[in-house]
C-alpha cells in the first residue's frame, strides 16, 4: 500500500509587457527535499495576453534530480520552455524546478507536489 506522508502547492505569477522583440520573462520556483517518491503536476490557471502582439505562456517542470544510489544523483534537465514536463512521477527525487514563462501577457500558473511512501 503506497502512503501519501505530504503535499504541497503553490502558484506562479509572471509578468510581461515590453514592447519590440524579446524573449518575454521566466521564473521558477526551486524544490529541495529529502529523497522520496514524488509526483508532481502543473497547469497554467489563467493569461491575459497585451494587445502589443502575438502572447504566449508555459508551465512546467524545468529539470528535476533524483538519487541513483546513497551518494549521487542524475539531473534530467528538459530543456527550454517547449519541453518542459507538465508531471513527472519518479522515485528518490531530492529536486524540483519548477518554471513559467510568459510572451507578452500576464499569467499565473500552478503546481502541486506529492510525496509518497
């Protein structure tokens, strides 16, 4: 039987309103935790674009790292916002990126985080 031991959730907010060509405004929240069987889910929960052109937004998971034995861990690193994972389901997870991007708008995206046993 598999436990849930916690949770935990937050939002993201980014902000966006330059004008001309740029590559719009990341953020990202950095999780630390003990190693453990993880799942983690994000979604983006509201964007308003700018009337200034084309707008766009992204969440995910960034990267996270987990331990391949008692000493060590593997970082898998998604890349750029356009692969980003929107969950991951893994075990001896220790850490969790989690970003969003925004191109010319506002967002606010969310994430949730469960540990289980």
């Amino acid at each position: 039987m598999i436990t849930i031991l916690g949770e935990r959730g937050a939002f993201l907010i980014a902000k966006h309103s330059e004008r001309g060509y740029t590559g719009g405004v990341s953020v990202s929240e950095e999780l630390n935790i003990a190693p453990a069987l993880v799942a983690v889910h994000t979604g983006l929960a509201r964007f308003v674009g700018t009337v200034d052109g084309p707008g766009g937004a992204t969440v995910g998971i960034s990267s996270f790292a987990f331990m391949t034995d008692e000493n060590q861990s593997k970082t898998v690193d998604f890349g750029n916002e356009d692969k980003w994972e929107t969950a991951v389901y893994h075990a001896r997870v220790n850490k969790v990126t989690i970003s969003a991007h925004v191109h010319r708008g506002e967002m606010k995206a969310w994430w949730f985080l469960q540990v289980w046993a």
